[in-house]
C-alpha cells in the first residue's frame, strides 16, 4: 500500500487501540529510557507509550495523517513526529538505545536491508524488537495481510539476527476476538564490543 491508501484508512477511523501492543509492553516495560525510533508507527501508539514512559521517541511514518492521530493524542508534544518513509529514513549511527518495528511488512529483501540497516542505528546494548504477521498466518491464524510474500518468519529474519546478540526469535501466537493470530518476534541487541561485555 501506498502513503495516500494509509491516510485514506487513518482518515476514516482509528485503525488500532490506543494502547500498544501486549508483547511490546511486556518486553520492554523494564528497559531503562534511553533513545528510541518507532519505524512504521502508524497512529503512534506505541511511540506515545514509551514517551509516557520516559523514552525521547521519534516517531517515523509515511501516513501523514495516521501521524496526525498520534499528535492529537495526550502526550504528543513528548514525541518528534517525522513524515517519511521508512525506507529512506535514517538515524545517525551507534546514537540509539531502541529500533521498534511493529507490524511492518514489506517484500522480504526491503525488510532485511531496513533492519540490517537499523541494527547500525543501536549503541553498543540497543535493542531492536520486530513483531509483526508470520507468513503461517495466512493459512492457519487470522487477520492480517494475506500475502505471504510479505510477511516475517524465524528464517526471514535469520539475516537480521545474525548481526545481535538474540533473546528471542520464535513464531509466537496472539488472541484476538476473531481467534489466534501468528506473528514472528526477534528481540536481540547490538554486541557490546570486546572487553565490555556486562
């Protein structure tokens, strides 16, 4: 989908809830605040959510008005909100403490060049978390886009998480009111160089 196909769907109604995603919360609620990127954040909720939480966020979408969402929100003035797309956007080198990317799907060789190149983005100890649709969604879960050729799995994200230190890579399942969703997490962090590892 194209920037213009977002703003039509953020035009017409709130797209998601306002509160971030449960694995999201639950995997980054004890990180102490530091610098962070939301890639793809659509209305923001999650960009808001860690802004609530301390974390000098910035949030990065092509939708100009799911953006607008976001910046309507209590909050919003804690959030530097950035009209781009992710593809072109970038984040000084080694100057981030968090890359979230939720629910972004896109072929799988813009996908791997995006995340490889966000890894560069993380201090030494940054964190990249990835959640979105796994392709087995598609013919065993609901909801979500229903291409595969766009969706993440534990092998399409095996050239990103060569380049962390990996706490997870798995499918996981999710509930939803139509039933169980099957999305992909990779949560890793940058290696610390030689001699400084904690």
């Amino acid at each position: 989908m194209q920037a213009a196909d977002w703003d039509a769907r953020y035009a017409a109604q709130q797209q998601w809830s306002a509160e971030p995603n449960a694995l999201v919360a639950e995997l980054l609620a004890d990180l102490p605040p530091g610098a962070a990127v939301d890639l793809a954040a659509g209305e923001g909720r999650h960009a808001l959510w860690l802004a609530g939480r301390g974390w000098r966020v910035t949030a990065v979408d092509f939708s100009a008005a799911g953006l607008a969402r976001g910046r309507g929100r209590p909050g919003a003035e804690r959030v530097t909100w950035v009209t781009a797309d992710v593809l072109g956007w970038e984040a000084q080198p080694g100057s981030l403490d968090l890359v979230l990317v939720a629910y972004l799907h896109l072929p799988e060789a813009e996908t791997t060049a995006l995340l490889r190149r966000s890894v560069g983005w993380l201090r030494p100890g940054g964190r990249l978390l990835v959640l979105g649709h796994d392709a087995d969604n598609v013919a065993h879960g609901v909801g979500g886009p229903q291409d595969p050729a766009i969706l993440h799995s534990v092998a399409r994200l095996a050239p990103v998480a060569e380049l962390l230190d990996v706490d997870r890579l798995e499918q996981v399942r999710r509930g939803t009111p139509a039933g169980t969703a099957l999305d992909t997490l990779l949560l890793g962090r940058r290696s610390r160089p030689a001699g400084r590892r904690r």
